[in-house]
C-alpha cells in the first residue's frame, strides 16, 4: 500500500510529523481525519490526498480559506517531495527525507537549463512573499501589503538561555553549527543579477534551506514536548 509523510513547518503543530499515512487520505481540523490540524482556519475536511496511477494528488474540498501548493492557489494538483502545502495558517512539507533527496539528486546542479527560483534581495532583508510554481521553476515576488519581516537587529534577537552548563552549551553549540553549515551550503552558490536586485537559487539549496526549517521545527518540538 502507498503511503505519504507529511512534517508540519508552521502552524500550531509546528514539527509533528504524520509519518506513513495510507492513502487516500483526508486533511482538515476534525476527527475522522488521517492527518488533523489543530488550526482554526482549516476546514472540517480541507483536503484530500489520493493516487491517481503512479502520481500523488492533493484536492482541495472546497475549504473555506483553500489551499495553496509552493505558494499557488490550487484546487488539484500533483504532488512532488519537496513541495510544501499551506493550509489555514499551517504549512505542510511533503515527503519523507529519502524521498526529498531523491528528487534533489535528479534535479541537475543549480538547475541547469535556467529553471531555478528567482528571489528578490529585497525580500531577504525582511519583506514577505509568495512563491508561483511552473513544474521546477519558482520565482518569489513582493507581496502587495509586506507585513513586519524577520530582522537581525540586536534588539529583535531573543536572547540564549544564561547558566548553561559545559555540556549544554557544547550540545547548543554543536547544532548552531550544524545548522550554520546547511544554510551556507545552501547561499553559497547563489548568483544575482547584474543590479543586485535578483538572485537565483538552484534547486537543491532551496531544498537545503527547507531542511534547515524543518529541522528547527523538529527541536521546538522536541524543547516545548520532551520525548514527544
């Protein structure tokens, strides 16, 4: 039997992970559901994730606030490991890591043949965005109204927990590195345009960053719900 993974980015379940979920399966907010949210915003049955020959397909069931795929409106669509599906205020990445890297070795180094994200510079500064997909193609554009962004000013920063201990901080540490070292892997390849105002990311940093997220979702988990 088929099954989907699902790993919950953002939302109120942020860094649960619906691991080997049989398909067809429903997504929404009420019991019955293979995959429930406890998110507002999502319908009672959101949508619907099917196998239609050897593809994956997610159907919105006419929910309320709908349901996007890498940021496009969508009412089906087929599914890829890698894609990440906002539903409510919830975001959603599919596929299991195997899965993920699978997709990401067969998609040529920095995209190949011109099919690779395009990202504003000035959207890295803190300005929100929405990402349109064209099969491989993913370009990020200024939302019309940006709300407050993500800054690394000094007084936007939370500060680190105090009195750590020799082998707290060394484990802290340890995953500030790890972390670190993913997301310039990711960055290191970029190319801008000849303004700066444009840079393009291949694929497979994009994906790279992706995991960075995912696994920063994994520790809040993990911190907020010891052994969950």
């Amino acid at each position: 039997m088929r099954t989907v993974t699902f790993l919950v980015l953002e939302g109120v379940d942020k860094g649960r992970v619906y691991k080997d979920l049989p398909i067809p399966v429903t997504i929404g907010r009420e019991e019955g559901n293979g995959l429930r949210l406890n998110d507002e915003r999502v319908s009672r049955f959101h949508a619907k994730v099917q196998m239609e020959d050897s593809d994956i397909i997610l159907t919105d069931l006419d929910s309320t606030n709908g349901t996007r795929v890498n940021g496009s409106a969508i009412q089906i669509r087929r599914l890829r490991p890698g894609d990440q599906v906002s539903i409510g205020r919830s975001m959603l990445l599919f596929g299991t890591m195997e899965e993920i890297a699978a997709r990401k070795a067969a998609v040529p180094a920095n995209n190949v043949g011109g099919q690779v994200p395009t990202v504003r510079a000035d959207e890295l500064s803190g300005a929100s965005g929405r990402i349109s997909v064209a099969d491989s193609q993913r370009t990020v554009a200024p939302s019309p109204a940006p709300a407050a962004g993500w800054t690394a000013f000094d007084d936007d920063v939370p500060p680190l927990p105090l009195k750590l201990s020799p082998s707290q901080a060394a484990r802290l540490a340890e995953i500030f590195d790890y972390l670190h070292k993913g997301l310039t892997t990711a960055v290191e390849n970029i190319e801008a345009n000849d303004d700066g105002t444009e840079i393009r990311l291949g694929f497979s940093e994009w994906q790279t960053i992706q995991a960075v997220q995912m696994l920063l979702a994994r520790y809040g988990r993990n911190i907020a719900e010891p052994g969950a």
